[in-house]
C-alpha cells in the first residue's frame, strides 16, 4: 500500500488528509491499515481518557495510584511511539525533544 501524507491534531485525536482543514502538530507518512491502527489508538487513549474524568472526582485515590491513568498514559506512549515510526523529520524531531523533557 502506497503511503500517503496525514496530519495530526494531538488534542482531539484528529487525522486529515488535508493540512488547511484544521490546525495539526505532526506530519505523518502513512498507508490505510496504520492510520487504522492509529485511530485505534486516539480511540483506547480517549476511552481512558474519560475513565479518568469520574476517577478525578473521587479524590481519596491519588493519580499515581490510578489505573486509568496509568492506562491513559501508556495508550498517549504508544500514539507518539507510531507518530514517531510515521512521522517525518520535524516530528521525530519534536517527539524526541518530548522524550528527553520526561
């Protein structure tokens, strides 16, 4: 499968095909089956994402001691682990700058 340039939105999770659609962080190279991968995970991310939500409303639990956070921080792991595998030069670049922050 011949790849295809997509641009990422990390706040919502948004692929396009277009990058004057909407406001993107990361340019990606990638074929039909990795952008379904991709949108599997921003999917999985989302879901523990809401699961943490009611999780900050019960505040005798501490964040570190959460598994829905912990779940959410390993599904955002893997989003830029692929962003990084896809990513052209500017957003390995980026996500290798994130990495070194951590």
């Amino acid at each position: 499968m011949e790849k295809q340039p997509y641009y990422i939105q990390m706040a919502n999770g948004e692929i396009q095909s277009r990058s004057d659609v909407s406001p993107w962080n990361f340019r990606i190279f990638a074929n039909e089956k990795e952008i379904q991968d991709l949108r599997e995970l921003f999917n999985e991310m989302n879901g523990a994402d809401s699961r943490t939500f009611w999780r900050a409303h019960v505040p005798y639990i501490p964040y570190h001691m959460d598994k829905d956070n912990d779940q959410y921080d390993n599904r955002m792991m893997e989003v830029y682990d692929k962003l990084y595998e896809l990513g052209d030069e500017d957003a390995r670049t980026h996500i290798k700058k994130l990495r070194n922050e951590v």
